[in-house]
C-alpha cells in the first residue's frame, strides 16, 4: 500500500450540512467542502432513522459516505467512498481512514472538482441546492464548473434518484452571479 499523504489539507471538511430524510426514512445529509477545487458530498444512514434511535444508535454513525461526479449531459453519479473499492484499498488501510481522507479518496475515484461548495439545501420539491462560492483560481471551466476564472460563484441544483437514497442523479446550474 501508498501510504496517504496525512496533512490538514487532505483532510475532509464539512460546511452547509443540509438534512432531509430520504426514501424508508433514511436520514440524508448534503454537505460541500468549502475549498477550491473540493466537492459536494452526500451521506444515507443505513435505515429509518426512527428505528435506529429506538435501538440506541445514532443514523449519523451508521450509513454511506458519497461524492459527487457530474457528468457533461446533466446527469451525476454518487461514488461510494468505501474501502471496499479495490482503488480505495490500494491506498488505504480502512474504512475510518476513507472518511478522514475523503478529498484524497475523491479524487481517486474521479469525482467532480468544484468552485468552493459551501451552504446546502434541500426544497420540498427534492431539488438540492449548492452554492459554489468562487473560484479565482479555475483555469478551465467544465460543465458543472462553466466560468473560468469563476469569480463571484454560482448555484447548482440536483434532484437525486430514488427519492435521495439513489446512487445518481440528474443536475443543472441554477445561477450564474457573474
């Protein structure tokens, strides 16, 4: 195994944590890593979250941990961050070291660089929402990306398959504030 680069900058960091319940009452949580070229996250706890507390476990310990890959046609993937992905494995020893290195993780599996994903929401339509605060640095633009330099930002909304809990999803931009 390659040992994974262990600093702060690999390091996964939440912000604009939006919760829905999903699909069987399975608790979703959205979530950006506000840096350049870092990405939007998705977690699904394993079950209903009602069940789950009345059996003394938090649905935040025990669920799945995806990326985002955005597709060109408007279409997404969600990327299991598992150790159980043979690219995971060669560069990781576990399952806990996936999570705490997930940015690593993520761009081992090919997701999405974004322009600094911040605040999330969800709609009661099931649209997702994500602000991408900026990008001074892009010096190519994508199609979830489309301004280079991406100075002032943009919001890109989602609906997910299988009402939150699906592995893909289908997207577009939003907003662009330039």
């Amino acid at each position: 195994q390659t040992p994974v680069k262990r600093t702060a900058m690999g390091r996964f960091k939440h912000e604009g944590v939006a919760f829905t319940v999903g699909r069987g009452g399975r608790a979703v949580c959205y979530m950006g890593d506000d840096q350049r070229f870092d990405y939007i996250y998705k977690f699904v706890s394993d079950g209903n979250w009602r069940k789950m507390r009345k059996q003394g476990k938090s649905p935040l310990d025990h669920g799945r941990l995806y990326v985002a890959r955005f597709n060109d046609d408007g279409t997404g993937d969600w990327l299991e961050l598992t150790i159980e992905n043979p690219a995971l494995t060669a560069r990781f020893s576990s399952q806990a070291e996936v999570l705490v290195y997930a940015r690593v993780a993520a761009d081992i599996l090919g997701a999405t660089p974004m322009d600094r994903p911040e605040w999330t929401s969800v709609a009661s339509n099931r649209l997702v929402y994500v602000t991408l605060t900026n990008n001074s640095q892009r010096e190519t633009a994508d199609a979830a990306n489309p301004e280079a330099p991406n100075n002032d930002g943009h919001i890109i909304r989602f609906i997910d398959a299988d009402k939150h809990v699906g592995t893909r999803f289908k997207w577009e931009i939003f907003i662009l504030a330039s």
